[in-house]
C-alpha cells in the first residue's frame, strides 16, 4: 500500500535545507525543489476540488431524480384514490 505524500511537507523541508546551504547552486536546486512540490500541492488540491464538485454533483442528481420519483409515485397514488 502507498503512504501519500505532503507535498506542502516536503515543499516547507525543501526552503529549510536551502537555509542551510551556502553555495547559491546547491540552495537553488532545493528552491527550486519546493517550488515543484508547490505545484504538485496545488494540482493535488485541483484535482480533489473537482473530484468533489463531481461527487455533488451526481449526489444533487440522484436527490433530484429521487424527487420526482416520489413526486410522480405520490400523483400516481392520489390519482387511484380519487377514481
């Protein structure tokens, strides 16, 4: 089983070891580093965001159609009564 990762976790360790550095090539590569852990976090939060907007979506659309499906049960029965 895969653990998932914290990409803003690994992003904040990343600018940490590049304060740690001296060289402006070797703090520029973990700068650059936590700059691409920052892209994945935000593309992991895209894709959850409309992976629930979809989830809702198809909740909403099932509530609905369950609407009418009572609805149309509901004049079906007041229907027979009255006959």
């Amino acid at each position: 089983m895969r653990h998932p990762v914290d990409y803003g976790e690994r992003a904040e360790e990343c600018r940490r070891l590049a304060k740690l550095c001296k060289r402006p090539e070797e703090w520029g590569h973990f700068l650059e580093m936590a700059e691409t852990w920052e892209m994945l976090l935000g593309h992991q939060q895209e894709r959850s965001r409309w992976k629930t907007i979809a989830l809702a979506d198809r909740f909403r659309n099932v509530l609905f159609l369950s609407d009418i499906g009572a609805k149309r049960s509901a004049n079906t029965h007041s229907h027979e009564n009255a006959a």
